[in-house]
C-alpha cells in the first residue's frame, strides 16, 4: 500500500477572486511565478504535465486533469509520482481572496518508499513549496491590476 499525504492550508492573497481564479487556471504560465514548478506542457484542454522541484533533490513528474474551474473551487486530479486529488477553494475577504487547499495523494515508487521515514522532510518540502505558491501568487496577482 501506498503512503498517503493530506495537506490544507489557508491564505490570504491581495486579489479579487476572479484575479487569482484567471492565474490558477492558467497553468502553463506557472513557472513564470511559482519558482518550484519546473515545467508545464499541455496534453490538451483538461490535461497538463507538471514537473516540481521544491528544496530536496528530486523532481516530481505528474499529470494534472481539470475536474473543476468553477468560480469558487478549482481542483485537478493527479496521476504520476503522485496519485490523488488537489483542489483551491476561494473566497471574497476584505481586500482580497482567502485560498483553501485540500490535497489529498498517494506516493509511488522509491519516493513512496522513502516516505515512510522522511515523512517531517516531506511535509517541510511541501511547506515550503506552498509558501512559494502563495508568495508567487500574490505578486502575480498584484502585477496583473
């Protein structure tokens, strides 16, 4: 059996949602302001191929399909070094958008293997990987007004 991850989050990015929706959707623009995410090339209207490097030494290769780009909930189905799902809830807030994360994945292969004792190691990369999401976000967010 695969080791599972849940993460969630909560953050604040100075946006309406609408703003920080249009930049979410586009994921082929993600390496231009999320440092972690490598590459991006599309396998069509709902598919993508992702590779992310956080702060350890590997890069995770995935396949991302769209389940849902409503206003307020954007999520995507994950297959690849990761199996599960990932999903953006978005709400209005005084002067921006709170943004709720949901991820819930299995772990494969030697990384799988790895996790069962690293696990600390792998919740700080992730950590760190959705701080420089966030960070990402709301500088792309502002640029764009």
């Amino acid at each position: 059996m695969s080791p599972s991850f849940v993460f969630g989050g909560r953050w604040h990015v100075p946006g309406p949602p609408a703003a920080v929706h249009d930049v979410l959707v586009d994921l082929e623009r993600y390496p231009e302001w999320w440092p972690q995410i490598v590459a991006v090339a599309s396998l069509g209207p709902d598919d993508a191929r992702v590779l992310c490097r956080s702060a350890l030494p590997y890069t995770l290769d995935l396949v991302l399909r769209a389940a849902d780009r409503s206003p307020s909930r954007l999520e995507v189905e994950v297959s690849g070094d990761l199996s599960g799902t990932v999903g953006f809830t978005l709400a209005p807030t005084d002067g921006g958008t709170r943004l709720d994360l949901d991820q819930r994945v299995r772990v494969s292969g030697l990384l799988g293997l790895a996790s069962y004792v690293a696990r600390p190691v792998l919740r700080w990369n992730h950590h760190r990987m959705m701080a420089g999401c966030v960070a990402g976000l709301s500088e792309r967010v502002v640029a764009l007004r």
